[in-house]
C-alpha cells in the first residue's frame, strides 16, 4: 500500500532496494485500485490473505 504510486513503482525499479523485488524479480504493476480511505485499502489487501497465492489475485479481480 502507498500513498504515492509514481514514488514506489520508482523504488521497486531501483536495484537492491527492495529485497522482495530483487529476490522474486517482480517489476511490472499488474493492477492498483485507489480507495480513499486508508481502512478501505488494508481490508481490500486483506481479501487475499489465507487463500492460495496462485489463486489470490485472480480472486481480488473477479471481485
């Protein structure tokens, strides 16, 4: 979650500066929502948790 999309799409480009994208080399967005209210985002982040991974994301666009 940001607050400042340009800045982090920046960051996840940088090398060594982020050890999750170095490691998994993830450095395209695939998806972003915009909410306006912070608790709206971490429960949206939360819809995802505890299913598979594999299966997460196509679960959060279908919804």
């Amino acid at each position: 979650m940001t607050n400042n999309l340009e800045r982090r799409l920046w960051e996840h480009e940088q090398p060594n500066t982020n050890r999750f994208t170095t490691k998994y080399k993830c450095y395209y967005l695939i998806y972003w929502e915009h909410f306006q209210y912070v608790e709206a985002a971490i429960a949206r982040e939360k819809v995802g948790q505890g299913r598979k991974k594999s299966n997460s994301f196509l679960n959060v666009i279908r919804n």
